[in-house]
C-alpha cells in the first residue's frame, strides 16, 4: 500500500473543513436546517463540543487515509474518485451511525439525506482533489 500519510492527512483536514462549512452555512441557504457533525457527535461523547470536533476531525482523517489506500481503484480524475468515494462513508454514515446514535436512517428525512450527501459528496472531491493520483504519489517514509 504507497500512501502519502502526510499528505492523506493534509486532505483530510481541508475536507473535513469543506463538509463541515457545507453543513453550517450552504445547507440553509437550500432550505435545510444547519447541519453540525461535531454537534452530532458530542452528544454520544458526553456532550463535549471539544470532544465532538475532535471526533469529526479525527473521522475525515482516517477515511483520508483510506481513501489514499483505494483510490487506485476507482476512475477519473482525483475529485471525482473522491466524489465516488464520498458515497461510501454517506452509506456508513446513514445506515450504520445514524441509528447507534439513536437518530433515523437516512436522517428521517429525504431532504437531510440528500443535504449529508452533498457534504460527503463535497468532502471527498476535496480530498481526491488535494491527494492527487494515489498511483502516482510516493509513500512518506515514517
């Protein structure tokens, strides 16, 4: 496996950050309510924010990484392979996350699901776009 691990995780901060100001601030403006995964998150961990942010940081770097892993397997160009690879987390997110913290799958609602799409949808053409071609990209030495 040649993965960039510093640069895996550079795409990972940025993504995250990319998601993140989708669910803030572009959600409301399409009429969804402001979506807020370190919110989500701090509930389950004790209602820390701090906690929260760190956990939703934490996720986008380790499916950064894994993105980094697979990628070579997917086509296109970097933003596209991560657009494609978005749809994977939203699945897990939707189907598997969701309802362990005792929310709906696919939000309860077509409308949030669609707008948790588009943030993953957005976060992983970030992290292909900033990653580059993994069958390219040489692995850091740790």
């Amino acid at each position: 496996m040649n993965v960039n691990f510093g640069k895996a995780v550079l795409a990972g901060i940025v993504g995250t950050i990319a998601m993140t100001l989708v669910g803030l601030y572009v959600a409301p403006i399409m009429g969804m309510p402001a979506m807020n995964p370190a919110a989500m998150l701090a509930g389950p961990m004790g209602g820390s924010m701090a906690l929260g942010w760190v956990g939703h940081f934490m996720i986008g770097i380790i499916l950064a990484v894994i993105y980094a892993a697979v990628a070579g397997n997917l086509p296109g160009s970097g933003a596209l392979r991560g657009a494609i690879y978005g749809i994977a987390p939203w699945l897990m997110a939707q189907l598997i996350v969701m309802p362990m913290m005792g929310m709906p799958v696919f939000s309860g609602s077509m409308m949030m699901a669609m707008g948790s799409l588009i943030g993953h949808l957005v976060y992983g053409a970030t992290v292909g776009a900033i990653y580059g071609d993994p069958v390219n990209t040489v692995a850091a030495s740790v």
